[in-house]
C-alpha cells in the first residue's frame, strides 16, 4: 500500500467528524470518526450513491434498534439478533455495502436501552460521520478515476514489457520473474478496478459526452491488450522451455516478441498525442503478425514431442499483436474525430 489522497482524506474526515461532534456536544464522538472511516469512497459517484445509501440504512438501523431496545434488552444476545436481522434487511433491500457501518448505529442506539434523546445522539453522531466523508471526498482533492487509470497505465506497462522483454531469453533470475509477475498481476487487477470506476461514473453521471464515450471503448481494449500480454508470460512459463525449439526459433519468438512491445509502447504514446499518427502502420504489424503465426503452424510437427507446445506460445503472442492492433486501430478513429471540425459533429449527446 502507498501513500496517497485517499489515506489523506480519511484522517481528514475523522478530524472533520470529531470537531463537529464536539462543537454540537454529542458523545461519545469516536461513532462519528468510525463512521467516517466507513464511509469514505473512491469515486464521486460512489460517495454519493453510498451517503444515499448509508442515510437510509443506517436510519432503518437506528429505528429497529430503538424499538428492539424499548421492548427487549441490551443484553448481548439481544443485540446479537438485531445484528442478524438488520443484516438480512440489508441484503434483502440490496444495501449490502452499508452493512458494516449500519451495524455499528444499531449496536450504539440499542446500548440507550429504549432512550429517545441517547438513541438520537448516537444516530446523528453517524450521521455526522457520513456527512463528513461526503463532503471531505467531495471537497478536497476529488477522485478521478480517469487521472488515475492514465497514471497507472504506464506503470503496468513498463513492468509488461520488462516481463516480456526477459521472457524468451530466460534472463530473470527465477525469483526476481515470480516476484515481478506477481507485481504485475496486482498491477491488472488495480488497474481494472480502476476501469470498473471509470465506466460505472459514465454510466450513471449524466454528463457523458461523445469522446469520453469513445476514450471508454479505448481503455477497455487498452485493459483487454495488457491481460493478453499477461497471458503471454503464463504461456511461456508453462509451455515454452517444455518444447522443442531451435536457436532460430528463440530467435524468431524473442524478435516478433520485441515488435509487438515496441508497437504497443508507440499506441500508449500516440492515446498521449505524443507522437505522430503517421510514425508507425498498423498493417505492416499485422501483417508481421500473421507472417509469424503461419510460421510457427508450419513448424508445430505432430512427431516432434513439445511441438504442440511451442504452438500454445505462439498463439498467445498473436493474440497479443492482434488485440494491440486493434487499439491502435481505436485509437486513430478517436484522433480522427478530434480533427473534425466542432460544427460538424452532430452526435445526439451532445447536444
């Protein structure tokens, strides 16, 4: 775990809920900092989906544990039940996310034993909370899953690349491989929470435009292209040095292997604008490509033991090349509407 906005936020948001609670004398206000802790979000969208949602969750809790209180008990048995019963409301009404900090509500009104005026402090101090989450996560330093996904692209990348550069040569040291891999596998799954985030803002902020629209598709055959190169790393660890291959066969892997990178280093640059769009043609890839795939067919003989083998690797390198001929193809249809004049774009969300 590294340091970033969201562990800022959060003591933020405890700081923020224990002043307030102490400005309105309700106690005891470690509720409203547990609360906070509960609450905060990584998007925008979810915070305000999650502050709806923890509102009406937590006041369902607080009522039944009010009514359980008056009439039953406080003893821990009591308690207990509620806790169950609050929980299968939860799911019941599809508020599952709020579980953990509506329970928390339930087990400190159910402690006033049936007192209106405690159970009501102790419900407006997660209240207090909840609202300091919000407007912290809102307020200061807003998620944006897009600069996030961006910054963490080239990061992913770059460990890929290394992964795949070192693959067919074998040049890693085997623990140091394991070590990076699993790093990289982190980095994917990161990475596509992040997209998950990214397209769910899309989908429910009505504030979508065309491009961003388009950038979505982008990413998701971004994402889809770096798991292939994942896939790629599984494929030789498990099938290439198990097979039958020649020094020109490492040769023809580790060089085809090296152009796919290098393109889709290039694709990266050019969703950046950085390059020209000119600099590299995609045809000419895929064309490398399907060169590459016929030879390594004609090289896969049934009476050779591994050979088989050989030809697993070889189809996950041209799935690779494949879906990062796709991107690129992507990405110039994104940068060729952005030259089309404003005036003539008459796509019906924009208007």
């Amino acid at each position: 775990m590294t340091f970033g906005a969201r562990m800022l936020k959060t003591g933020i948001a405890v700081t923020l809920s224990l002043y307030v609670s102490a400005w309105l004398h309700f106690t005891p206000p470690m509720i409203a900092a547990v609360a906070a802790i509960f609450a905060l979000q990584p998007s925008i969208y979810r915070s305000w989906k999650h502050f709806l949602e923890q509102v009406q969750a937590n006041t369902l809790g607080a009522v039944i544990a009010l009514l359980a209180g008056t009439y039953l008990s406080k003893e821990p048995i009591a308690i207990g039940v509620v806790c169950i019963l609050v929980i299968m409301i939860c799911l019941k009404i599809k508020m599952g996310d709020s579980i953990g900090l509506t329970l928390v509500t339930v087990v400190a009104v159910m402690e006033a034993s049936g007192q209106w005026e405690f159970a009501l402090n102790r419900f407006l101090l997660s209240m207090i909370g909840i609202l300091s989450a919000f407007v912290v996560n809102i307020a200061f330093i807003p998620p944006d899953p897009r600069k996030q996904f961006n910054a963490q692209i080239h990061a992913v990348f770059n460990q890929l690349s290394l992964l795949l550069r070192t693959a067919i040569s074998d040049e890693m040291k085997e623990k140091v491989f394991r070590e990076q891999k699993q790093e990289l596998e982190d980095g994917l799954h990161s990475l596509s929470d992040k997209y998950k985030l990214l397209e769910e803002e899309l989908n429910k902020l009505k504030q979508a435009k065309y491009r961003r629209t388009r950038q979505i598709v982008v990413y998701k055959q971004l994402l889809h292209s770096l798991h292939k190169g994942f896939e790629v790393l599984e494929a030789v660890q498990q099938h290439y040095f198990q097979s039958e291959r020649t020094p020109d066969i490492n040769a023809s892997f580790d060089r085809h292997l090296e152009k796919l990178i290098k393109f889709n280093e290039h694709v990266l640059l050019k969703l950046e604008d950085k390059v020209k769009p000119e600099s590299w043609n995609s045809a000419s890839v895929e064309e490398a490509n399907d060169t590459f795939m016929k030879h390594a067919t004609n090289g896969c003989n049934a009476d050779r033991d591994g050979s088989f083998r050989l030809f697993i690797v070889a189809a996950a390198i041209y799935d690779y090349g494949y879906q990062t001929v796709r991107l690129d193809r992507l990405v110039e249809h994104l940068d060729k509407e952005d030259q089309e004049p404003e005036a003539g774009n008459t796509h019906p969300k924009e208007n």
